[in-house]
C-alpha cells in the first residue's frame, strides 16, 4: 500500500469505513485503529495490521446511549449512572452484548466493552456511519499507545489509508474499563475517568486490574504499553546508581536530576497537575525511546485520581 494520508476529510474517512477499511480515528484517551464493528471482514483487518492475538477483544464505539441500546441486552442502573454522568468520555462499559455483534469483537465473550468518545470530529464520524466502529488503540501490539496522529503514521505507516487527525488526545491514557464481577461493578482498567469520580456516582467498587498473561477475561496483559528500551518504574534514586554505567533517561513529575543531561530527562508537570502527566506521559516515553539513552528510569507517580492509571502503565511498560 502506498503513503498513509493524514487529514481531517470527514467524507474521506466516512468513504473508507463504509467500504469495510480501517481509519485510524482521534479521541479523547489515545487515537484508535477504527473498522465497521458488524463486519466481520473488516475487523479482521485490524487484528492484522497491529499484529493483535485474536483472543484480546476490541472496544466498541458509539455516539449516544441510544445507539449502546442497539447492541446490548441491557443497560443496569449503574452503568446508566455512569453513563449520564461520564459519557461522552474516556470510560468503557462491559455488558451483555446482542447477537448483532460478531464474536470476533469480543473474542468469544458474552460481553461487549462498549463506549462514546468525547471528540468532536469522531463524534461527528459516528452519526455519519450507519453502523458502531470496533477500534483498539493504533499502535503496534504491545508498543505505547498514540496520543498524536504523527505518533499513528510513525508506525502504521502504509498499512492504513487515512489517518483522521483530530490534534493531540486531551486525555493522554485509555479509557477505565468497568464492567460485573460477581454482580458487583469491577474496574478492570484504571484509566481516563478516576476510581474516586465512579465511586462518588455508585459507591464503592472492586478493582482487578492485576493480570496474567493469558487475559480470557478482561484485557490486561501485563506487558503492554512498552518501549523498546527496558524501562524501571520507581526508586529512581536507587536506580541510577545501580546503573551510572549507563546512559539513562528520567520520566519524572516535577523533580530534576543532576545526575543525567537535561536533554534526557522529562518533567511531566512542573505545577503537578496529574491531568497534564496523563497527557504528556506516552509521548515522553516514545521520546525517549527515540533518544540517545539505553534504559528509561520512571518515578512512581502518586496514587490518588488519574495518578493510579499513570502508575498502572509504567508498571506494565517496566514488566517487558
Ligand atoms: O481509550 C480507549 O479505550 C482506547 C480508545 C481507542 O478508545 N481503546 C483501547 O483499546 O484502549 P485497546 O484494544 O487497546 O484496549 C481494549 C481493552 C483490552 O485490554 C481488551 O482486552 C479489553 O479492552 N476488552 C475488550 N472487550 C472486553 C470484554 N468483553 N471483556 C473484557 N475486556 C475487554
Ligand atoms: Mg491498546
């Protein structure tokens, strides 16, 4: 395939999806690799192009409560909770999926991980298409999630048609995944909308965000969202001495250290505002990738709102 275009042509993206082709769409959290959620065909194209096991179920993506109705058996109380409150934005519910979602989406499950995406330009996507887009985040399996369109062609270049560039995801980290376990409403990944915001709308919650390798349940493969070079998450300190040999970069929140160049390291918010860490935090980590360094040092960031989900993906990016 030639040279992906990147653009923001609505008609251009609307005429490939309509077609049964992938587009890699902007949103909120981190940009998606997007296809027609009903066609089978076409979501297979997304398991290829990011070298994805069929068995990790996708996401799928909606513009309205309405439309989840079309593909759900029900929306409980406290998914409609959630729902009035948080949607659109970066939370994805599990529910008891319709027969008109193919198997393929979810890999087997009998749930589908369901959300709407607060982006103007998707949303606007969305009611143009006749049908819901099944979308994981466009990256490599395994690699750093794109928070940029450029980050997108980085990558998928000539695998995909078109990039729809919407600018950089405000939110900067997926989407929190909430769904039953037990009958009680789990939080299966800690991401864009808090632990502490949920529980203030439905009161307390499980959390099973620890996984194996083997996710027949709930996405979470602890080694995900890595770099190529080893990344160690916490006891900066205690680190760089074990590793003064090396030439090393820091993620950090606030702090500099005078034991690496500047260049190398960065401060992800000087005012430690955790909402501007999220945002910035996967770009810092490519960058690094791409710099002149052998290992990447990331401090532990703290464990309170977006701070968990921040720790979260260091934590898998450490675990390659
Ligand atoms: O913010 C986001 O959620 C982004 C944007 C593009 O919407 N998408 C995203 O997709 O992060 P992906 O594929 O990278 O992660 C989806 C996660 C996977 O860990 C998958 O295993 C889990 O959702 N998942 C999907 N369907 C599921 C289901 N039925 N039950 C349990 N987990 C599910
Ligand atoms: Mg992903």
């Amino acid at each position: 395939m030639s040279e992906t275009i990147v653009g923001n042509d609505l008609q251009q993206a609307i005429h490939l999806l309509d077609n049964g082709e992938c587009v890699a769409i902007p949103t909120e959290t981190v940009y998606g690799l997007a296809a027609n959620a009903l066609n089978e065909e076409a979501v297979l194209k997304i398991f290829e192009i990011k070298n994805r096991p069929h068995f990790d179920p996708l996401i799928v993506h909606t513009h309205s409560i309405n439309e989840i109705e079309k593909y759900v058996e029900a929306i409980p109380d406290w998914a409609l909770q959630l729902m009035n409150k948080f949607s659109p934005g970066p939370i994805t519910y599990l529910l008891q999926k319709k027969n008109n979602i193919p198997d393929l989406v979810t890999s087997g499950l009998n749930t589908v991980a369901i959300r709407i995406p607060e982006h103007i330009l998707t949303l606007e996507l969305l009611r143009n298409l006749s049908f819901p887009l099944a979308a994981p985040s466009a990256n490599p399996f395994g690699y750093i999630s794109p928070t940029t369109a450029f980050h997108v062609k980085d990558q998928l270049d000539s695998k995909i048609k078109y990039i729809l560039d919407g600018g950089d995801c405000n939110i900067g980290v997926e989407s929190t995944i909430i769904g039953l376990e037990n009958n009680l409403p789990t939080i299966f990944r800690v991401g864009g909308i808090a632990v502490e915001e949920i529980e203030n709308v439905i009161g307390k919650v499980q959390i099973r965000i620890e996984s194996s390798s083997n996710p027949h349940s709930p996405g979470m493969l602890l080694s995900h969202y890595a770099p190529r070079k080893p990344l160690l998450f916490d006891k900066v300190e205690e680190n760089l001495k074990l590793n003064s040999d090396k030439r090393t970069g820091i993620i950090s929140f606030f702090k500099k250290y005078d034991a690496v160049e500047n260049e190398n390291q960065i401060q992800l918010s000087p005012n430690q505002n955790l909402h501007e860490v999220a945002k910035n935090l996967f770009a810092a980590m490519r960058k690094l990738d791409a710099a002149n360094v052998e290992i990447i040092l990331a401090e532990k960031f703290p464990e309170i709102g977006l701070g968990r989900a921040i720790n979260d993906r260091l934590k898998r990016a450490a675990k390659k």
